[in-house]
C-alpha cells in the first residue's frame, strides 16, 4: 500500500505541476525540447530563483511594506506576493516529492523485513527438531 500510495501521489503531483508548464530555471535546450519543471529538482531551482526576484523587489514581506498594511492597488506589493505565491507553490511541491519518496522507500523496507521475516519463520518452521518421545 506504501508503495502503490506514494507512485500514485508522485504521478498526481507531475501531472499537476505539468499542466502549469512553468519551465523557470530550465535552460533554453530543456525548453526547446519541451521539458517543464514536474520534479523536485526543477521545482527547487525554479523556487530558488523566484527567490532571488523577489529579494530584489523586497529583502522580507515587512520592508516591503514599510510599517504600512498591504496595498493591492500597488502593483510592487502585488508582483512581490505573487512572487511568494509561486515561490511556495514550488517549495511545497518539493517537500511533497521528498514525502512520497519517503513513503516508498518505507514501503520497500517493509516488503524486504516482511520477505526476510517470512523466510526466517520458514527456515527455522523446517529445520525444527522432531519432539523426543517420553521428554
């Protein structure tokens, strides 16, 4: 079930991400070849590198604001949360690739210890001694 759940989520998420064909981050042969950013490495460095835009708008949310409440006639003010929308967006697809890698890896280990445990009870079910009559 691990394994399976977690196949199922990673091509959920690929899928997903696909259909927002963000291709930031990706060099112009990726981009020629019609790659988009649909795994956790791309979705890193296309994160990294909103980051970066971002910064050069505002260091944080509160310098960019001033001590003032946000303004979404500001077109700065918009441009730098929509920076941060997308910014998050990547960044959790990459915490949920690194989740669903998890969990299949921790359903292979339960396959192997289940063979391992299985063959052991086996072994040891067949090497057993015949009781000693009158022990």
């Amino acid at each position: 079930m691990f394994v399976a759940e977690a196949q199922i989520k990673s091509n959920w998420m690929k899928n997903e991400m696909r259909q927002e064909k963000i291709t930031l981050g990706l060099d112009a042969n990726a981009i020629a070849r019609g790659d988009i950013v649909d795994d956790a490495a791309e979705a890193q460095k296309a994160g990294d590198t909103i980051r970066g835009h971002r910064h050069s708008i505002a260091p944080t949310y509160n310098d960019l604001l001033g001590g003032q409440p946000f303004d979404p006639s500001n077109p700065t003010q918009v441009k730098y949360m929509q920076a941060l929308n997308l910014e998050n967006y990547l960044y959790l697809s990459v915490l949920g690739f690194g989740v669903t890698k998890v969990v299949l890896v921790t359903g292979i280990v339960m396959i192997i210890v289940g063979i391992a445990l299985g063959t052991t009870g086996l072994l040891m079910f067949r090497l057993r001694k015949a009781p000693v009559a009158g022990v």
